[in-house]
C-alpha cells in the first residue's frame, strides 16, 4: 500500500534542501537534487539493515528495527513514486507531436 504525498511533505522537504549551502549540495540543479536524494535513499536502507542486524544479534531493540524499516519502507515508495512520474513525464513528452 503506497503512501500518498503531501504538498506539505513535499514543500518541507525542498524548502530544507534548498535551505543548504551550494558547496555542501555538490552543485545546483535538478540532477544533483535527484543524486542526494538518491544517496540518502540508499542511506536509509543501509541503516535499516544495520538496525536489523543489530537486533538480530542481540544488542539492538525490536523497535529500532520497526522504525528504521518503516522509514526505508517510506523512502522505497517514494523513489517509486517519483520514478513513475519521471517515465510518465518522459512519455508524455515522447508523444507530442513535432
């Protein structure tokens, strides 16, 4: 079951990225946004299977685990979502007439 997006998820979340310095962003743009976000994405994943491994060895909490999938879980819909906007978009422009 996919979470929808909110604006103001969505208004929050840029509003922070773009609230970050040039240099610490690695440049400006749509294609670097999208590589952060990326990396972050796959950050959390990582985390999540650390928080995981962590619990399955004994020295973390069942619920770290619940919050740290959940959170991965989150991120994996939502580089879901953005993916099928960009082919939609691709498709559409595909589509028009020259």
């Amino acid at each position: 079951m996919a979470l929808p997006l909110t604006a103001a998820g969505v208004a929050s979340a840029y509003r922070a990225a773009d609230a970050l310095p040039q240099a610490a962003t690695g440049g400006a743009g749509f294609g670097a946004a999208l590589t952060r976000a990326m990396e972050q994405a796959v950050d959390v994943g990582r985390q999540a299977d650390a928080a995981s491994t962590a619990a399955l060895t004994g020295q973390g909490s069942v619920t770290d685990v619940v919050l740290a999938v959940g959170r991965a879980e989150l991120t994996l819909q939502t580089a879901v979502a953005v993916r099928d906007r960009v082919v939609a978009a691709y498709q559409d422009v595909m589509r028009m007439p020259i």
